[in-house]
C-alpha cells in the first residue's frame, strides 16, 4: 500500500470556472504546505482530497485509498475546513465526541478521545459551551480538536493557525511536528509565508489553479535557475572578498553592507560558490558566517507568482 | 466490528443526533401548527358538543314531557295550541314575532327544535339534534383524508424531510457528516429515519390527541360500545396510515431535497398529482403516494364536497388494494425512491457557494 498522496492528472472545473488544473502530485509523509494567494485553488486540492468536491478529471489515491470511500478513508484522514458554520446547538465536546460516535466509537471510549482532543487544543474549560458562543480562535480549536481526535495518519488543515493566539499556535505546530514524526502527512494550507517557512518540510506553491512548485523549500529555490541565488556573507574582508569573487562567471553581483562587515552575493551556481569560500577562507579571509537570503518562500513567491500573492 | 453492526451503530449515531434538530428546529414551527390545526378544531368542536349534550341532559331530566310535546306537532298546527302545550309540560321556550311571522324555539332534550309560523299557523319546522358518534366518525374520515393526510402530513413532510440535506446546505454544515467515516447510503438512511421518528411523532401524537378529542364528548357507554365494535381497529388503521403516509412522502422529499434546490417545485408538482388522483385511470392511480394511503383507510371518505359537479363525471374509480399489497405498495415505491436518492447523495459534493 502507497504511502504518498498521489494527485494523478487531476483537474477541477466549476462550469467554465477553472478551480485546480493538471495536478500531479506526490507527497511524502511530512508537513507540506499548500501555499497560494486566494483562489489560488488551495481549498480546492483540499476538498477534492477529501471528497468534498469529485474531480472532473484524473485520479486521487491517499495512501491507498481514494476520496470515493469516506467510511475507509475518514478513518485515515481528519479535516479541519475553512467552513465556519457547525451543527446547531452543539457544545464543543458535543461536536467532537458525536464526530467519534460516528467512527463507531462506544460512548465511553468516544467521551475519553473527544476529552484528549480538546485538551491537546488546550480548550477543556469552555468545551460545555455552545460552539455559537465561541471566539473565532476557539472555533478554530476545536474544528482541529475534532479533525485530529480519531489519530489521523493524514491531517488535512485549511488555514489551522489563523486566528489562534502565540502559545496556542506554538502549541499547534508542535502537534503537527508529532505528528509528522509518527510517519503522518499533515497538509496545512496558508498564505502567511513566515508560518509556512518555519512549519513545513515541503511546500506546494499554487497560483491560479496550477502548481508552480513543490518539495523542499531549498530545492524549489535551487530550480529557480533563470533568478541568481542571494548569499550573506559575514567577514572581517569584504572588499577583497568581492574583488575576488568577481573573477568568477557564476558571480552576478557582489554588495559590500554598509557596516562594512560583510557581503551580499549573487550566484548562479551556489555550489561552486561555496567551494570557493573555502578557498578563500585557506587564504587568510575570516568567514563568521555565511546564509542564503532568498530561499525562503517568501522569496520563491515574488520570483514565481509575482508580489500580488505575498503576504508577510 | 462487522459491516453490519458498524452500519447499524451509525444509523443510530445519526437518528440520535437528528431527531432532536429536527423536533426542536425553529424553522420547524409551522409544522406543528399543521399537525395541530385539526386538533385545535376538534377541541373547539368537542367543548361545545360536551356544552349541547349537557344542556339536552338537563332539559332531559328538568322536563321529562318534553318529547311528548314534540311528539304531538303537526303541520298547520296554531301556535297559541303549541304555546299552551309547552306550558302545560313545564317545557322553557323562546318566542319571537316578526310581522306575521312568529318562530318558537325549544329543546325537547333530544332535538333543538324550531317552529316557523305565518298568520299563526305551522308553516315549517327545524330540528337539530346532536351528531351520533357513528357520524362524527364518519366526518372524521374526510378531515383525515383530505386535511390530515393531503395536506397537514403532506406539507409536514415537505417541510422536515426537504430540510435533512438541503437545510444544512443552506446552514453550511453539511461537510459535518461528509468528512466523518460514514458511508452516504448509511448517511441517508440515517437522516431518514430520524425524519421517520420525527414526522410520525408529530402527526401520529396529533392524530391520536384528535381522535380522543372526538369520542370525548360522546358517553363512556356509547365509546366503549364503539370502540369494542371496531373502533380499536379503526385507531390503529389510521394510525398505520399516518406512519405510511411519512413513509411515503418522506421518501419523495428527502429525495427531493437533493434532486432539487427549490422545494416549492417539487412540492407544487407532487401537490397537484396527488390531488388529480381521483380523475386518473386506474392504472396511473397506483403512481401516488395517496392511491395506497386511502386503501389503508378504515372508513372510505366520499370525493370532497368542493369538487365541482362537472368535475365529478370525470372521477374514475379503482378497487381499492388490499391492505397488505397498499403496504407493500408504499414500501416498495419507498425503496425505490431511497436507492434513487442515495446514488444521488454519493455525488453529492460540498458547495455552499451555489447552495
């Protein structure tokens, strides 16, 4: 049985509006971020794993099981949706607990899961108040309580941090680098770039229905061959540095910072570069230290989609 | 936990959850008003029935020659002879003279009569008595079948069952039941029956509270001796007919509900081939939901009064179909309906947006 998600071909179209197009994917196990402006068809690749939405054309399979089958493949996955309505009346232990009923649960074994869900989401004192009743952060909460509470080995999670205060968002990515660690997918869509950068193993960068990029955030930046890679270099000889430097092909462009105490390069060839600080370290210049500036994915965002998409 | 066991945990899980939404809704008010419109007038009716047989009790007791006064009119009588024979029995009367009119009314203690006299002499006389239990019963047969079941039942289906998917449509929370590990068919059968429960403990409530309302004013003697005589049966038939009848309609509206954005088309539609059922050929009688319910009638209610004449040239008759066939009948058109319903609900996708 695949351990992957596998998108094969897939694509969506709402009449003639086009919602994702020719998707073929693979995901490992990890945490993966579906990244993208709005309607970049983030909710979409969500929905349609999940059943939500049948594709018009192409295939699904989630680690063997396809969105066709919700009773095998809800025993799998948990989602937390962006949909921000709930089931009239219901408290939020009421919500998760009847969720794990529905799995089959006995009542007691439902009643302890639903307890240990809305306490990993640290929510326990207000799970007997009506879920209408709740801030947006909270309902937040515990749409995640009920999406992680059967122990997914796939968490799909649209958007899971908006809304949520630091200590509970800190919280909520140390649940997902769990869950990660245990072999899980966990899939986060966001378009807060920072959170995305220090969440994620892989990204998936989506703009206008389509997938511009995937995998690690370094191997997208390193395909991005036609935008030279950014470098700081930290050293006690700058300008010497940059002279020589200049002498190579794959250096575009060398900036001196203004404290005098180090270097900004742009390289087409991050490899050879390195190799060369080396040599130039042998030769007597002090290297304190040295860190791309531009593989992160805010970066990879302004080089693929453009800055319309970025948020910050 | 086998497939079955799995399936059948869940359907409960769902009836469990549903019901009590579907019972308590707001949205669901107007629904108990349909369920209770008839009961409401029953009640009218028999508070002033118990109010007329306790007055013709008393007159019977008051003045026991009354009957015999009666007894005694003929036409062209005078009404000073009649006035005096009323007197003479100690019978309390009302006189009224209009011109070379003069009415006199009294209560014999079996019938409230009155008597029109012109120039003073009999001209015409009225009586009203109070309505046997044998016709009450008989009335009750047309409110049930054409109020209770064509239109209170009817609508209340539309109203809950519709509501199970498309409702939550409309609420945006539907992917409730659509991301937990409930396959659709279950899921259908689940909201389905916790309509069931709801609809049949609404209308079946209703209908029992209706027909306690009926025999109430009536004598314990006269209702023992009809309830002993079939009158049980009757209870139960229509009682049977009220869980058919949601069974039924239910089927069609929960389909409905997810064929179909605007329940007024389909109710509308429904409404109309229903109500033309008296006028169809045999054959095509037997596609309705109220061919089957009114073959499980106890007492076969005439066409309505308010069909017009012309109209009633054109009503065709069926045999009726035996009760167990009508069952099946409805049960059958049920199942057909719900296997419709759930390939439609296994494409069913989440999109608030259009809804």
């Amino acid at each position: 049985m695949s351990e992957n998600i596998v998108f094969t071909d897939v694509s969506r179209f709402y009449g003639e509006v086009l919602g994702v197009n020719r998707i073929n994917l693979t995901i490992p196990p990890g945490i993966t971020s579906l990244v993208g402006p709005n309607g970049s068809g983030k909710t979409t690749l969500m929905n349609l794993m999940t059943g939500l939405v049948k594709p018009s054309k192409g295939s699904i399979d989630i680690r063997g099981v396809g969105p066709d089958e919700p009773e095998k493949l809800f025993r799998l996955l948990g989602y937390a949706t962006q949909f921000d309505a709930f089931p009239r009346g219901y408290t939020g232990h009421q919500y998760v607990y009847s969720t794990l009923l529905l799995h089959g649960l006995a009542p007691a074994q439902a009643d302890r899961k639903a307890w240990a869900a809305i306490e990993r989401v640290n929510l326990v004192d207000a799970a007997k108040r009506k879920v209408d009743a709740y801030s947006k952060g909270m309902r937040q909460r515990i749409r995640l309580a009920q999406a992680i509470a059967h122990e997914p080995m796939v968490m799909v999670l649209d958007e899971p941090l908006n809304g949520l205060d630091p200590l509970v968002r800190a919280e909520t990515i140390a649940l997902f680098r769990e869950a990660a660690a245990r072999g899980a997918h966990v899939l986060v869509s966001s378009h807060v770039l920072h959170e995305v950068d220090m969440i994620s193993d892989q990204v998936i960068l989506l703009a206008n229905g389509y997938v511009v990029a995937e995998g690690g955030i370094r191997g997208v930046r390193e395909e991005i061959s036609d935008k030279p890679l950014e470098i700081v270099v930290r050293c006690d000889k700058p300008s010497e540095m940059a002279s020589r430097i200049f002498a190579f092909d794959h250096v575009v462009e060398a900036r001196i910072h203004a404290d005098g105490q180090g270097l900004l390069v742009k390289t087409k060839d991050a490899s050879a570069f390195h190799k060369l600080l080396n040599r130039l370290a042998l030769d007597g210049i002090e290297i304190d230290s040295v860190a791309p500036a531009d593989d992160d994915v805010n970066s990879l965002y302004e080089y693929l989609i453009g800055e319309e998409g970025v948020t910050r | 936990m086998s497939g079955f066991d799995l399936w059948r945990r869940q359907v409960l899980t769902i009836v469990g959850l549903e019901w009590k939404k579907t019972l308590f809704a707001r949205r669901g008010l107007w629904v108990y008003a349909l369920a209770l419109m008839p009961a409401l007038l029953l009640g009218v009716k028999s508070y002033q029935d118990s109010k007329r047989f306790a007055e013709f009790e008393r007159v019977a007791q008051s003045s026991p020659q009354a009957p015999k006064v009666t007894a005694q009119i003929r036409d062209g009588m005078e009404s000073v002879e009649l006035v005096r024979l009323l007197q003479d029995n100690g019978v309390t009367f009302n006189r009224f003279n209009r011109g070379r009119r003069e009415i006199i009314r009294f209560n014999d203690g079996r019938a409230a009569n009155e008597l029109i006299f012109r120039d003073g002499k009999l001209v015409a006389k009225r009586d009203r008595r109070l309505a046997s239990l044998g016709a009450d019963v008989q009335a009750y047969a047309g409110i049930f079948q054409y109020f209770y079941i064509r239109l209170a039942i009817f609508f209340g289906c539309v109203g809950i069952f519709m509501n199970l998917f498309r409702g939550e449509m409309l609420d945006q929370s539907l992917h409730y039941y659509l991301l937990a590990p409930v396959r659709r068919e279950v899921l259908l059968a689940g909201k389905y029956l916790a309509g069931l429960v709801a609809t049949i403990g609404i209308f079946g409530l209703s209908f029992l509270l209706q027909y306690w309302l009926l025999l109430l004013p009536h004598s314990a003697a006269q209702t023992s001796q009809y309830l002993s005589d079939g009158g049980w049966g009757h209870v139960f038939s229509y009682f049977g007919v009220v869980a058919m009848a949601c069974v039924g309609y239910g089927s069609v509206f929960l389909a409905s509900g997810l064929f179909i954005k605007n329940p007024l088309i389909p109710a509308a539609s429904i409404l109309v081939w229903e109500g033309m059922n008296w006028f169809l050929p045999s054959a095509l009688k037997k596609i309705s939901v109220i061919f089957y319910l009114q073959s499980l009638c106890p007492i076969v209610a005439p066409p309505s009064p308010d069909v017009p004449e012309p109209l009633k040239l054109l009503i065709t008759t069926a045999a009726p179909t035996p009760g167990p066939i009508a069952v099946a009948g409805i049960l059958a058109l049920a199942s057909a309906i719900l296997v419709l319903a759930a390939r439609k609900a296994r494409q069913l996708e989440i999109n608030y947006s259009s809804d």
